[in-house]
C-alpha cells in the first residue's frame, strides 16, 4: 500500500503516525492519572459520608428502624455510595435509589476494568438495631472520564488530520524542486542532454541541482564525442571504400592497357629476334627487349597482386602466395606461420584488411626492425579473427606513416580496422621485438550459404 504514495504522503504519513504515538503515551499517562483520581475521590467521599453517618448513629441510637429509615430516604444516596439498612435478621429494610446523574449510560468494560480495577470495600455501621451499609460505586466518575476521553480523542483525530493536511502543504512547498528535478531527469532521459537546473537556494538541493548541472555537461560532451567518432568512423569507412574502388580501377586499366601493351611489346620482340637470328644487331636487342618486358610483367603482376582486393573464399590462398613471394625475396629473414580460418567463409571486407595488414606489417619488418624471425598468426575463434605480427628486432622505433589512411603504415592499418569495428594493438614482445595484434568482428554469413 505505502509503495503506492508518492513521497510527500509517506512522509506526511509518517510524521502523523509519530504525532499520534505521542498522543498514545499521553493517553496512557492521563488513564493512570484519572484512575488514581478516581480512586481517590471515591475513598474521600466514603470517608465523608462514613463520618456523617457516625453523627447520624449518636442521634437515632435508641430510635426504631422505621424512624431511621423515614430519615434516610429523602436522602437517597450519599456521595457516589450506595446506602443499604439491614436488619438484625439480615432483611433488607432500604435501598438507596440509583444514581440520577447521567442516569442509564454505561461504559465499555475494558475502559471500566481500566479505571477501577481495585474493590472498593463496603463500610458497616451499627445503629442501634439496625446496620446501615455504605457500598462505593465509582461508575458515574467513570464515565464523567469516559465522555472526557471521548472528547480528547476526537480533539487529537482533528489535530492528526490538521497535522497531516499541513506537513502535506508544507512538503509540497519545500520539495517542489524536486519536481523540477524529477521533470530533467524524464526530459535528459529522452534525449534532451541541453536541459540543466537552476541552482537552488537549499544547500542541499543545490548541490544536487549542481551535480546534476556537471553531470549533464559531461554526459553532452561524451554524446558530442560520441557523434564526432562516429562521423570519423563513418568518414574512414567511406574514404576506405573509395579507397577500393580507386584500387579497383587503378588495377583494372593496368590489365587493360599497361598488361596487354606490354604483352604485345613482348610478342612482337619475340616475332623480332625469331626471324632476325642471322643479323646480331637486330637480334641481341630483341633479346633484351623480350626478357625487359618479362620482368614489367611480372612486377605489373605483383602490382595487380597488391591493388586487387581479395575476395571472400581466397583468404588462405591470397596469404599463402602473399607468404611464398615474401619467403622468396627475403630469405634471411625466419617466418613462421600458423593459419587457423576456419571452413565457413569470410567477409570481403575482413579479408582484404587482414592482407593489407599483413603486407604492411611485413614491409614494416624490411625496413625497420632488423629482424632475423617474424611470426604470423591468424585464427579464427569466438566470431572474430585474431591476428599476431610479432618479430624479434629493434622493439617500437617506428612511427606511423604520414600519409594514414592511403594502406601504409601504422596509422593506415588502425584506420582499416576501426572502419570494421576492430581493435588494434601494437606492444612490445618479451624478447625486446615490435608485436601487432588485432581482432576483427566477423559477420555471420552462415545464412548466406545455407
């Protein structure tokens, strides 16, 4: 129920509920000290009407009973005691009437039981041959303090109510900033990461309007931050891709025009120094030009090697020939190798940074690790592929190319790797050498190739 109420009406609740077990005790002390009252008043008045008895007894001594008795009866009773005449054979000759003062009210018993829990004992007197007994009856005080509690209770339900009507105005005069508070919080929680509060005058709602002020500023600079990163992210995406297609092109008119000249060149210098073998002078430089233009076709075809982008189902083959061509020109230089990719197939786009990486990776080793040993490892494992470029050269001298983001050097490799999503890490291994690790998010084809 009380998770229902907002938080003025806890706390109005609460505060009332506090005024009234105040209201309690009091209750409690004024019972004990109306009982004692009631007690005392009681025992005052049987000791009154004890002693005028005794005036009473002195005067109708030798008097017949029905002389006392005609005495008596005007009387009625005396003093909140019941008056009883008994004769000597123990018949009652008179009773004194009931009490005319609130005549018919009673009480609850448990409020009786409350204020007269001790018996009153009933005084006897003798006159001559007759008794006349006294019987306390503290009823009618009883319930002069019963309407008197009545009284005071609805008096403490009207002041609880007042109490809880002005704690309530009271808390929605001093909490309305809350309000304020609670509608920045809706409003920042919607996007409105420009709302801020205005600082308070109550020491503690400003600085909470304070904390919220500087937490608002830092949560705009990182969603500002957020923006700039992604729009950097979204720009290196694009300049990769044109980056690709210019690629693409650049490797297309090589085979087109560049490839097949060269290979017409050749052809007709092979024709040449066919039918000129007699003749030294025209021969010897055919000969030339053919074995010329053999190796343009063969650095045209690592040109188109590197500019060509790898497509999904070649990674492993697109590496292995990357490895033997570097094996070949740089055999002093150890590599080890360990490829784990896995059968189901890989992005396109993951495929061409790992060989971008690993190109410039290896050429950073050429030239400035002076290393005898490099190792290369490529695993696929937890939806994302791992790699590990690590030698046993010079450690971290190198810096990253100024040209980033053109695919050389380091600040080319983390660019490519950011447009994907990846991390890239470049540490330095035990043994002193330079270590390049990244791990790039696969996509799930599997769908694709179901």
């Amino acid at each position: 129920m009380m998770q229902s109420l907002n938080l003025h009406t806890r706390i109005s609740l609460v505060l009332t509920g506090l005024a009234a077990s105040l209201l309690l005790v009091l209750a409690a002390v004024w019972l004990h000290g109306a009982r004692l009252a009631i007690h005392e008043e009681v025992e005052a008045a049987s000791r009154v009407s004890e002693q005028w008895l005794k005036a009473l007894a002195e005067e109708f001594r030798e008097a017949p009973a029905e002389r006392l008795v005609a005495v008596l009866r005007p009387l009625g009773r005396i003093r909140a005691n019941e008056l009883r005449v008994i004769a000597a054979d123990g018949r009652l000759l008179y009773r004194s009437p009931g009490p005319s003062y609130k005549a018919g009210r009673s009480v609850p018993e448990w409020f009786a039981d409350l204020l007269q829990p001790q018996f009153f004992e009933s005084r006897r007197l003798a006159i001559g041959e007759v008794h006349v007994q006294l019987q306390p009856d503290a009823s009618r005080a009883v319930i002069d303090a019963w309407d008197e509690l009545i009284a005071m209770a609805g008096w403490a339900v009207a002041l609880l109510g007042l109490l809880f009507m002005l704690t309530r105005r009271a808390l929605d005069y001093a909490l309305r900033p809350l309000e304020l508070v609670m509608q920045a919080l809706e409003r920042t929680g919607n996007g409105r990461f420009d709302t801020r509060l205005p600082v308070f005058a109550t020491p503690e709602l400003g600085r909470l309007s304070r904390a919220f002020n500087g937490m608002a500023d830092r949560l705009g600079a990182a969603v500002d931050e957020n923006v700039r990163l992604e729009t950097e992210h979204e720009l290196a995406r694009c300049m990769q891709s044109r980056l690709e297609d210019e690629r693409r092109q650049i490797a297309r008119e090589l085979h087109d025009e560049l490839a097949q000249g060269i290979t017409a060149v050749r052809a007709l210098a092979g024709a040449i120094a066919q039918r000129t073998k007699e003749q030294p002078t025209v021969y010897s430089p055919a000969q030339s030009i053919v074995a010329v233009t053999g190796e343009m076709q063969q650095g045209v075809r690592a040109i188109l090697h590197r500019l060509h982008p790898v497509t999904a189902g070649s990674l492993a083959g697109a590496l292995d020939k990357l490895l033997a061509g570097w094996r070949l020109q740089h055999e002093r230089i150890e590599l080890d190798v360990r490829l784990a990719l896995g059968p189901q197939p890989l992005d396109e786009a993951v495929s061409r940074t790992v060989i971008r990486i690993v190109q410039e990776g290896l050429t950073n080793v050429v030239r400035h690790a002076a290393a005898s040993r490099v190792e290369l490892a490529v695993e696929r494992a937890d939806g994302e592929l791992r790699l590990r470029l690590a030698d046993n050269g010079r450690g971290r001298q190198r810096t990253p190319s100024a040209q980033a983001g053109c695919g050389l050097g380091l600040t080319g490799m983390a660019e490519r790797v950011a447009a994907l999503d990846g991390q890239l890490e470049f540490t330095q291994t035990p043994a002193g050498g330079f270590c390049l690790f990244a791990r790039l998010p696969i996509p799930n084809l599997q769908e694709e190739y179901a």
